[in-house]
C-alpha cells in the first residue's frame, strides 16, 4: 500500500499544481479586488445595467471585478491630477491644466469599456453574418440538428467572431448543463449584434414550434442583405461626415496655424519659434488627427476577419530609402524628402494595386461560375464532373484556379481537398466563405440543384453589395485630395508673395540663410502633409490604409512638380 501510494503521490501533486495554476494577470486582478471589495460591490449595487452590459461584452468577468479595476485605474491616474494642481499653483503654469482631467476621463472610459466591448463584438459579427446565416441554412437543408450546427460553427476558422458566439453557446450546454434551446434564447437576449439577436431569437421560436425552418433561413436571409445595404448607406454617410471634419481640422484650421508660424519664420519675428511650430504641426499634430480620422472610419467601416498584411510589410522594408536619400548633398531639403516618401510607397503600392485587382477579378467572376455549375448540374452530372466541364471557360482571374481545379478533380483528387487547396490559394475573403459554402453544400446537401442555384444567388448579391460599397465610397477619395493641394498651393503662393520684397533688401546677408532655411521646413512640411493625406484618402475610398499608398505617392508628385513649376515660372522666387 504504501509503495501504491508513493506511486500515486506524483501524479497527484501533479494534478494538484495544474488545477492551482492561475496566471499572474489573474493574481493581479485578484489582489485588486480583494483590496477594493467594499467600494467595488456598493457601486456595482447601484448600477444594475452593468451586469448586463458585461454579459453582451467580451469583458469575461463580474461588475463587481470590473468596478476594483476601474477604481484602482482611477486612483493611479491621480497622481498626474495632483501634480497638475500642484504646477499650476507652483510655477504658474498653464501646463498643469492639461492634467486635470486626467482622472475623470480614466474613470469615465473605465465606465463605458462594456459599451465600448459592445460595440466591437456586434461589428466584428456583422460583416460574418450573411455567410454564417447561409451556413446554417445549407446545413438546416440537410436535415443537421441545431446543436451539431453549432459545433460545425465553432471550429470554423472563416468566421472568428461567429465561431466565439458559437463556443459561448455550447459553453452553456455542455458546462452549464443548459438544453439547446434555453441556451440559444440567452444568446439571443445578451448578444450585442441586432441582427443575429433577431435571427438567434426567430431560430429558437421555429425550433419550439416545429415550423419551416429553411422557409425561415431563406427569409432571414433576404432581411440580412436589405439590413447589409441599408447600413451600407449609413456607413458613406457618416464617412462623409467624418471627411468634412476631417478637412476642417487638418486643411482649414491647419492652413490657418500654417500661415501664422510660416509668416512668423518668413518676417523673422521669432523665426526659430515659427518653424519650431511647423515642424510640430506637421511632423505630430497632422499624423496624430490623421490617425485618429483613421481609427474612427476603421471603427464604422465593415471589414473582413483577415487583414493581407504584405503590402505593408513591403512598406516597412522600402521606407529604409527615406534617411538614406537625406545624405545626398546639394539637393533641397524637401526634395530628398518628397523622394524619399515617393520611394517608399511605390513598392507597397504596386504590390497592393496587383492583389486587390486580381482579388476584384476573381470576386466579379465567381457568382458567373457558380450559375453554371448549376445549371450543367441539371444534366444530372455530378459538382466534380460540373467542374470539369468548366476547365475551357473563360473566367477573368478566376479561369487558372477553374482549370487547377479540374485538373486535380481528372487526377482523382477529393473535391474537399480541391476545395480547401482552392481556399488557401485565393486572397479573397469572400471567395474563401462562397467556396466553404459550396463545399457544404456538397457534403450535407448532396449538391442539388436547388442548392446550387440558391449559392449563386447568394454570391451574387454579395458581389453587387461589395461594388455597391466601392461606388458609394469612391468620392471620397478626392476630399483629402482637395485638402492636400490647398495646402501645397498655399504653402507656395504665401512664400513667393511674403518673400519676394525680401529678397532683394536680404540678399547676401545672414538673413537669407534663414530665409533659405524656412523655405525649406515650410515645403518639407507641406509634402509631408499631403503624403499623410494620401494614406487617409484610402482608408476614406477603397476600406484600407493600403490603398492609400498610391495615393500618398500621387500627391508627392504632385507637391513636387507645383514646386518645380513655380521655380520655372517664377525664377525669382525662393521656392
């Protein structure tokens, strides 16, 4: 027995010390809360809409924990509200008025984090949800039962967010000891997205009721797409809303400081503060309000799961040329750095431009394909043999992966591995989801007709949503466009204008040297305005930063062929 035993006694221990393993995080937010337990239960008391807005979060912990950490935030956070106060009174100094609020605004965004968890949870899905709810109508086709559907859902690895609601609902049947439908009637009460709370909720009354639930899909998928379009609308218009601030902050307001520090260093009154102020503005204000422009339409914008990440990663690697152009002397400041800028983007741009063209190609062409497999399926031939068929055809981007695909169906390759090596080789979201779907189809549903047909339909007017979207957004590049050129144009008509009368009385003093010096950080500063402006007109026009690399390299030329053309068609200028 006590050889057993000691036989027995490491494997205990060792059970022992896996199930006490607890993340240093988690002994962090413990510790918290066991200091701030008190304060943390009276408020969460008196706020009874918390627990509810944490459950329709990502936030995975009680109010009460939720309100320590908020606490403890706060409390840390006063310590630069103090020494604000103290700045203030002690140096006079206007400084410490920007570290007041420091603690009220802590404490705020620590009230609304499940608001703003909310938001993002119910985003995430949206984009998902047409796609998902055609799963689960191909699979409810197929005569599958709602709780192997969910299973199937949560290991999809195309639908990230959906496969998390997936996983939290049979968290609830499998921990939690919750019959499906129960377990499908809290999701719909505390899920954030209004779309899939309705479908969750409509989903759950068929199933109680034994109704047709494919008539049901089928209608529900119809809402999604007339919902998808109607926000759609929504989005452009708050996109445009955000472009006209966005034009009024960094255009107008920013030619106005512009003009005050450039005619300040251009006068030699506090020259040396005048160009601090351009550099300062157009080196950490502008990026910072175009990043913020930015992160506000990446918020609202509808976006796929994945993110192609080559054409920045090419970026980072050609923007090496930018300090290694600033040691070629004899060049103007502002032309190494125009060139510079210019270098850096053209790879990335080109490498983008290729992708998203062959990406658009392949999307405009697939609902084509699909209609005509379903229409060589009625001959009675099987998907694989309907692919074959098809080898000869014609299909934009699509035609070499059609024809890759019939090869290996000849060979004797399985459709699902044709399918998954198809998936894998097409950078396309919404071609990687349709052709999922087309596999399921085929494996639950046998293939049929019906199937096919409706699966065309579905990539159809997925497709005319998608150039919906790029129709409605593509005005909205030429806004920062339009900022860009003012700003360039100005920049060049103040510096001929104020400077002209001064060259003369300076020439071969000091003073033209500061003269030179000026000229130089006010263009350098417009050029690197308007590169910044070309990146936000991508993200504004086509959905992503890098799109707006050949933008941001447009407006470069363009800076740098104004500037030129003033210099050959105003020789005495100082430009």
């Amino acid at each position: 027995m006590r050889k057993l035993k000691n036989k027995s006694s490491p494997l205990s221990s060792k059970l022992k010390s896996e199930a006490i393993k607890v993340s240093l995080a988690d002994k962090f937010v413990a510790f918290i809360f066991k200091l701030l337990r008190r304060p943390s239960i009276w408020f969460s008391k008196n706020m009874p809409q918390l627990r509810e807005d944490i459950q329709k979060s990502n936030l995975a912990m009680s109010p009460e924990v939720h309100i320590s950490l908020v606490l403890f935030f706060t409390i840390m956070s006063m310590i630069p509200t103090i020494l604000g106060v103290y700045v203030i009174f002690a140096y006079r100094s206007i400084v410490g008025i920007f570290l007041l609020p420091i603690a009220p605004i802590v404490f705020a965004l620590g009230l609304i984090a499940p608001k703003l968890s909310q938001s993002s949870r119910a985003s995430a899905i949206d984009n998902e949800l047409p796609f998902v709810i055609g799963y689960i109508t191909t699979l409810a086709g197929g005569g599958i039962s709602p709780f192997v559907t969910l299973e199937r859902l949560s290991k999809v690895d195309l639908y990230p967010a959906t496969a998390k609601e997936a996983k939290r609902i049979l968290m609830d049947i499998n921990v939690f000891g919750m019959d499906p439908i129960s377990a499908l009637d809290k999701a719909a009460r505390y899920n954030p997205n209004k779309a899939l709370s309705d479908f969750l909720g409509g989903y759950t009354s068929i199933l109680k009721t034994g109704g047709d639930m494919v008539s049901f899909m089928e209608s529900k998928l119809k809402d999604i797409f007339t919902y998808r379009t109607i926000k759609m609308k929504s989005v452009s218009e708050l996109i445009g809303t955000f472009a006209e601030a966005y034009i009024s902050i960094a255009v107008i307001l920013g030619i106005s400081f512009f003009v005050l520090f450039a005619v300040q260093a251009l006068l030699g009154q506090g020259g040396g503060a005048g160009l601090t102020g351009v550099v300062i503005f157009s080196v950490i204000f502008i990026p910072l309000v175009s990043a913020l422009f930015i992160f506000m339409i990446h918020s609202i914008q509808p976006k796929e799961p994945f993110t192609y990440l080559t054409p920045y990663l090419v970026f980072s690697f050609s923007s090496i040329i930018i300090p290694l152009l600033f040691i070629i002397p004899q060049i103007p400041f502002y032309t190494r750095l125009g060139l510079g800028l210019l270098m850096a983007v053209i790879p990335a741009a080109i490498v983008h431009y290729r992708d998203a063209s062959h990406r658009k190609s392949v999307e405009n062409m697939l609902p084509s394909f699909l209609r005509d497999v379903a229409e060589i399926r009625k001959t009675g031939l099987a998907p694989e043999k309907c692919i074959e068929q098809l080898a000869n055809r014609r299909y934009g981007g699509l035609t070499k992966y059609v024809e890759t695909m019939s090869a290996q169906l000849s060979w004797g390759v399985p459709l699902r591995k044709v399918m998954i090596d198809f998936s894998r080789s097409v950078r396309s979201w919404l071609v990687r989801a349709v052709a999922f779907l087309l596999l399921e189809v085929v494996d639950v549903g046998g293939g049929t007709v019906k199937m096919f047909g409706s699966l065309a339909d579905f990539s159809q007017k997925m497709s005319e949503i998608e150039k919906e979207k790029r129709v409605t957004l593509r005005p909205y590049i030429f806004i920062p466009y339009f900022g860009a050129v003012m700003v360039v144009a100005t920049t060049i008509m103040m510096i001929y204008f104020v400077t002209m009368p001064l060259t003369g009385s300076f020439a071969g003093s000091y003073v033209a040297m500061d003269l030179k010096l000026a000229v130089e950080v006010l263009l350098s500063g417009a050029i690197l305005e308007a590169w910044i402006m070309g990146l936000v007109a991508g993200k504004m026009g086509e959905g992503s930063v890098a799109a707006g690399f050949k933008h941001a390299g447009a407006l470069v030329v363009i800076s740098l062929v104004s500037i030129y053309l003033t210099r050959i068609f105003l020789p005495g200028s100082p430009v």
